[in-house]
C-alpha cells in the first residue's frame, strides 16, 4: 500500500465550488488551502517631485523653472509608479485566480486616474475588490475588518478571510512608510505608517503562512543615523591614543580619523515591527527601493534617444555607447528589431490627466538602490522574535 502511495502523482483541480454559500467558477483551480485567503495590495500617493535643475537658471528663467516644479506634480514618467508596480505583481499572478484587494489612497490622483487605475486592475482580475482610502486607518480598518469604516469586525469577517500576502508600494524612510511624501502639504501625519500605526494591526487577521513585502525605501533599515549620513561607513576621530591631558583633565586627541561601518539595526526596523505584530514573514529593503525601470531601464531610454537622434530628431541622452547610432547609416539588424520592440510597447501607452499609464502595468520591477552607499540592496527577510 505504501509504495503505490508514493507513486501517485494526480493533480485535482476545481471547475466550481460553494464558498460562503456563493458558486464560484475557477478555471482549472489546483486543490490547495489559499481559496477565500486576501491577497491585499497597497498603493501610496504620488506627489512627490524629485525637482531635477530646480533653482537652476537666473532671473525670470529660474522663477518660471520653479512654478513648473510646483505644477508637474510627480512628473508623467513617475506619477503611476506605484499603480503600475501593483498591476505587474497581479498581471504575473492572473493564472492563480487568488482573491486580489487594491487598498489605493486617493490622494494626488485625478477621479479619471483612480478609474483608469481600477480597471486596468479588473482586466486582470476580474473580480478584485477595488477600495478607495484617504487615510492609513481606512487601511488598518480594512486589514483587521474588511471594511475601512469599522475598527471592530462584529460580523467577524476577517476571521472568515485571512490575509495571505501584503504588497505595499510608497516612499519610505527609516522607521516610515512616507504615504504623505509630497513636499507640500501638512497632514501627512494622517497618511504615514510608522511603529504606532503597526501596533493597531490585529495579528488574527492574517494567516499563519501570510508574507508582507514592501516596496518602500529603507522598512528593513533600523539605523536612522545611516540615513543621515547616506552611507553606511563614517569616520570618527581615533581615540585609541590620546596626545596628553587638558587642564581640566580632559584627554586630548590628534586630528587622526578612522573609518567605522554602522550596524543596520534590523531589530529595530520597521520591518520587525510588522513580523512582531503581525506574525508574518517580513521582505523589506534596507537601501532606497528604486522605481526607475518601472517603464523602461535606462540603457532602453538611451538606446532609444541615439537611435531617434539618428533620424534627425534631438539628443536628450548622454551614452556613448550608442554614439554609432547618430549614424542611421549604422544601424544593424539587432538595433532596428529592438528599436521595433519597444515601439510596440510604447504605443500601448497613453496619458491620463499628464501622468504616462501603462495598462500592461511595470515593464520592469522594483529593485534596491544604490544609497544609503554601502547598504546591502538585496530584500531582507524578518521574522517574529
């Protein structure tokens, strides 16, 4: 009996199935524990304007620099950063079927952007629950209850549906999820998730197998100082031998400096307060988390801008790699297929309220910066002490 248990390999799927008294059709649902499990998806503000060349310029010229600073926003490119991240991880797991909700913040985006947003996610899946917030206790009403207006789950709803997966895409510094990040407005206080925002997250609504990634800079980074500094190693006056005794009695060093490598202070991250609290198994950078590639990395924008300057149009981009392709004469056949490629990608985007919306969702995902110099960019993982 045991050996031809150990041979069998048939693999149930489900066609339909009776979940909370309501039939459910599924296409080729493999058999597993994660039907009526929330796959949740947080999608912060995009305000924030990195204000490249601000102040640059004299006179009449820097002041009408400054007014577009103010006017662009967060800028085409990178308005939809967060959207599009969040619409590539369910776009990747469409064959899954899994019970999506999109926890969107409504701050900073156009009524057309908040529905342009809900649909490209409902192309994808269906039947996800798209819930609009303005604050972050709409989403820790909505993660401990289901429902952003109730602290208490009377009708015990997230018990009836644990949370599996947590995917948070914002801004982020040491010990904060900058919801609010904008450089503008006060009342920030009302968007951003730190310790005490973690401490009201219930840890029986979300199963014993949940993961949490975040997409924000710096959740696993514990050391403030760090940051400050912008680099892990920091020089220090040597105090190993001092050069005599003050008056006072005070020792007295040389300018002699060494060079020490600050701890990261995981244990003291925000990512260990959400596996704390949470009981889930933590993914969370320590470096600045880096959106750059989110529609195209930079090696395809200067590939493109050579190969466009080749056919008359101007040279925005500075690779000399690609200087051959100032000369159409130059092109191959490898450059021209790429070329065509990411044209096709291209015009399947449009813009929505001046912001550049990919229905595709992120061409490319989130990866670790470079900064703080010195930092590990790899994800880390936390785990409940």
């Amino acid at each position: 009996m045991s050996k031809q248990l150990k041979k069998a390999t048939t693999v149930f799927t489900i066609k339909k199935a009776l979940i909370k008294g309501k039939e459910t059709t599924f296409k080729d649902k493999v058999l597993n524990n994660d039907i009526g499990k929330e796959y949740i998806i947080i999608i912060a503000p995009q305000n924030y304007q990195h204000g490249e060349g601000w102040f640059s310029g004299k006179g009449k010229g820097a002041l009408k620099e400054v007014r577009n600073w103010w006017k662009n926003d967060a800028g085409s490119n990178g308005k939809f950063m967060f959207v599009l991240q969040g619409l590539r991880r369910v776009k990747k797991n469409q064959e899954f079927n899994l019970n999506w909700t999109i926890l969107m913040y409504t701050s900073g985006y156009t009524e057309m952007q908040l529905c342009e947003t809900k649909e490209a996610f409902q192309n994808f899946a269906p039947k996800c629950n798209f819930v609009r917030i303005a604050k972050y206790q709409d989403a820790v009403n909505y993660i401990n209850t289901k429902n952003i207006s109730k602290a208490t789950d009377e009708k015990k709803l997230r018990e009836k549906t644990p949370i599996e997966r947590v995917f948070i895409y914002c801004h982020g510094f040491v010990g904060k999820l900058a919801m609010g990040l904008n450089n503008r407005h006060s009342g920030d206080e009302n968007l951003d998730w730190d310790e005490k925002v973690v401490t009201k997250l219930k840890q029986n609504a979300f199963s014993k197998t949940a993961k949490i990634y975040s997409f924000s800079c710096k959740t696993g980074l514990g050391n403030i100082e760090i940051e400050d500094e912008n680099n892990i190693h920091k020089k220090i006056i040597d105090k190993s031998v001092s050069v005599g005794i003050s008056t006072s009695g005070i020792p007295i060093y040389n300018d002699t400096y060494k060079t020490i490598i600050l701890p990261l202070l995981g244990e003291k991250s925000l990512a260990q307060k959400f596996a704390d609290k949470t009981g889930s198994t933590v993914y969370a950078y320590c470096s600045r988390s880096e959106y750059s590639d989110t529609l195209n990395t930079a090696d395809e924008l200067d590939f493109m801008s050579y190969y466009e300057a080749g056919g008359g149009k101007k040279l925005e981009r500075n690779n000399k790699s690609y200087k051959y392709l100032l000369d159409k004469k130059n092109r191959t056949k490898v450059d021209i297929k790429r070329y065509d490629e990411l044209q096709k990608v291209e015009k399947k985007r449009y813009t929505v309220d001046n912001g550049k919306f990919d229905p595709q969702g992120a061409r490319y995902p989130v990866r670790g910066g470079d900064t703080p110099v010195g930092v590990p960019n790899d994800m880390k993982t936390y785990q409940k002490k």
